[in-house]
C-alpha cells in the first residue's frame, strides 16, 4: 500500500513538475504593433524620397517605380499614412498625408474610371474619418458623382474599363471594393441614388461572377441593350476559369463590406461561401498567402501574392465580427495565419530595403510580365489595415 501511494505521489509530482510552457501564440496585439512599428520606420523613410507630385507604386531593378495620379493605384500610399498617423498619433504623418490626398482633388471630376473608390475613398475617406475636415467630405461627395455617372440602369453595373474596344461593357470583380464609397456618399448626403447603384451593382456581381464553386470570373462582358451577359473572362488569372488571388480576394472584401453596409443576408452568405472555397481549398499553402492563381499549372513552383494574401487577411477578420461560434473562429484564426506569416521575415522587407515598402512578394499582372514578385503599394495598404482591425478587435 505505501509503494503505491508513493508511486501516485511521484506521478503527480512528475506531472505538475514537467509542465511545458505554453506555447507562444501564433500571432498577437504585441506582435501586430511590432509590424506596425515596422511600418512607420520605413514610411518614414519613404515620406522622405517620394518626390513631389509622384505616386510610389512599386520597386523592380533597385529602382521606386511612381506613377502620376491617374493611376488607379494613387489612394494608397496617403491612405497608408493615415493609418500610420491614427496608429502613432505623429503630426508629421498627418500633414504628408494631408499633403498627398490633396494632390489626388483633381480626381473628384475624373469620370474615366471605376477605381475612385481605391483613389478618393482610401484617401479622402480616412482623412475625413480622422479629422472631420469638411473640405475633404465636399470633395469626395463630387467624386461619388463622377463614380455613379459610369452606371448603366440596364445593366445594372458600373462600367469598369473604358481602353478596350474588345468589350462592350466590361465589368470587373475588383469594382466591388468601390462601392463602400457609394454607401458612404448616400448617407452623407442623403441621396439614396448613390446606395441604389452599390446595391444593384452588387447583385449583378452577385448573380453573374461566381461560379458553382464560389470562386470567381474576373471581367464580365454585358451587353447594354439587353443587359445580358455576353462572355465571361478573367484577364489577369491563368485563365477564363481560373481563380485568379486577387480577384477571389476582392470578391471577398467587397461582399463583406455590402454586408456591413447593408444588412443584406444575400452578401453575408456569399462572403461566407467565398471564404470557405479560399480556406478549403487544396491548393491554399500552409502559410494561407496564396499563389497567384489558385490554379496555376506549375504550383508549388510559382509566385506567391501578398497582396491578395493582405486583403484576405482584412477581409476575413471583419467578416468573423458577422458570424458566430466555428465560423468566427475560422475566420479569425486564418487571418492571424497570414498576418502571423506576412509579419516574418519571408514577406517582411529589411528596414531601408524593398523601395520603403513594408511586404514583398506580390503580383500585378503576371501574363503581362508586369509587377511581378515585387512588392506593392496596395499590398502594404491592406496589411496596415489589416493590422488595425486585429488589434481593434483583440
């Protein structure tokens, strides 16, 4: 009797004694603020040498490469800084990003492009949500007019491209991530024009890009005399029926914010079912940034995408705020995957390097040999982005 309880003793000794420590999480607020802390250093540099009136769009050949406003990638690097100026509080973040979202004005009268949403919103927007400045709300609501003046009643969908006369009505899936510009105009004005057009919109995306699988087209022909679909295509993926990343991923944002926006359950459940055709799918690395395309023929040995990884990551941390139990906890728990994975030193740049951006490893345009593996200034947009919702929601 006393061996044995000697031998329980021991055993319970044995067992509180050799306790491991726990295991460090994946991801965490500590962690995310280390990111971010990254970020202001190399925007600080950045800040520095981006010359007046220029865009930093990318880095290729040790070289910065910028464009000029008319760019659709122009709202993202003032629209960085207000994310690095409501993160650090720094005066001089505020005032280049006054700087640099004042240089984009003459985009409110542009009606040759979708992509105001990307341009005005990301800039415009988040200085308006950060310092009430009534000059930036004048300018944005003259630039949801020009938006809504390349909506067609018959189609029921805002024209995207205008440079191609191999469509007649091309619309793209990325057109989706404007339409939070259009939800904001119509409650600031109370013009319920600007929220009948994101809505119609989104149900023409909605019932016209995705396929059984909830994966989805990249460009959709419309004819505009009966509204009809013409022919599908996805222009920047692999192929017509391919899932292109980045597409998949503005598909996923885009419905995610309409659910927000709206209430509507229609865009709640699509988001849903996208999300689950990403996280499930054979082809989604263990470190869930994605290849280019979900079905490029030489995985593994091809490009990774960071920055449709980041909007991802963004889009499905708002999305578990929506959902409960298992789904939440999918949802959350991928996002600080691809947070926990483009915060390491496989996508993080050194400080100085990768042109001052933050990410590297993105794709532009891959069949066009254009911004391929470099990184992107939309990539680091939506990674700060994505930075911030996990630690508000933390």
């Amino acid at each position: 009797m006393k061996k044995t309880i000697i031998a329980i003793l021991a055993l319970l000794i044995g067992a509180f004694g050799c306790t491991e420590e726990p295991e460090e999480p994946i991801f965490s607020v500590e962690k995310a603020k280390e990111a971010l802390d990254f970020g202001v250093i190399q925007y600080q540099h950045k800040m520095n040498a981006t010359p007046p009136g220029k865009v930093p769009v990318t880095f290729k050949d040790d070289t910065v490469r910028y464009s000029d406003i008319y760019w659709w990638v122009s709202g993202f690097y003032p629209g960085s800084l207000w994310y690095l100026f409501e993160y650090t509080g720094n005066e001089i973040f505020k005032n280049e990003a006054h700087k640099r979202t004042m240089f984009l004005e003459p985009l409110k009268d542009h009606r040759a492009t979708h992509d105001l949403g990307f341009m005005l919103y990301c800039s415009f927007g988040n200085g308006l949500r950060l310092t009430g400045n009534d000059e930036y709300k004048q300018i944005l609501l003259t630039g949801a007019e020009s938006l809504a003046s390349r909506y067609n009643p018959v189609v029921e969908a805002i024209k995207s491209w205008d440079w191609s006369d191999e469509w007649q009505f091309p619309v793209i899936i990325d057109n989706m991530m404007n339409l939070e510009f259009l939800m904001w105009a119509a409650e600031a004005s109370g013009n319920e024009n600007f929220e009948n057009i994101a809505m119609n919109h989104s149900y023409t995306s909605k019932n016209n890009f995705y396929r059984d699988d909830y994966s989805s087209y990249h460009v959709i022909d419309f004819d505009t005399l009966t509204g009809n679909v013409i022919n599908k295509f996805t222009h920047q993926g692999y192929s017509d029926e391919s899932a292109w990343a980045r597409g998949q991923s503005w598909g996923l944002y885009g419905f995610t914010m309409m659910f927000r926006e709206s209430g509507e359950e229609y865009f709640l459940n699509l988001a849903m079912n996208i999300a689950d055709f990403l996280l499930d799918h054979p082809n989604l690395p263990e470190d869930k940034i994605p290849y280019w395309d979900y079905d490029a023929p030489d995985i593994p040995d091809t490009y990774r995408d960071a920055s449709a990884g980041a909007i991802m990551a963004s889009a499905l941390l708002e999305l578990s705020t929506f959902v409960e139990d298992a789904k939440s906890e999918k949802y959350f728990n991928a996002a600080e995957i691809i947070l926990a994975n483009l915060s390491s030193e496989n996508y993080m740049a050194n400080e100085g390097e990768n042109g001052n951006f933050i990410l590297k490893h993105s794709v532009g345009f891959l069949p066009a040999d254009s911004e391929v593996d470099v990184p992107l200034s939309y990539a680091d947009y939506y990674f700060i982005e994505a930075l911030h919702r996990y630690i508000n929601i933390k």
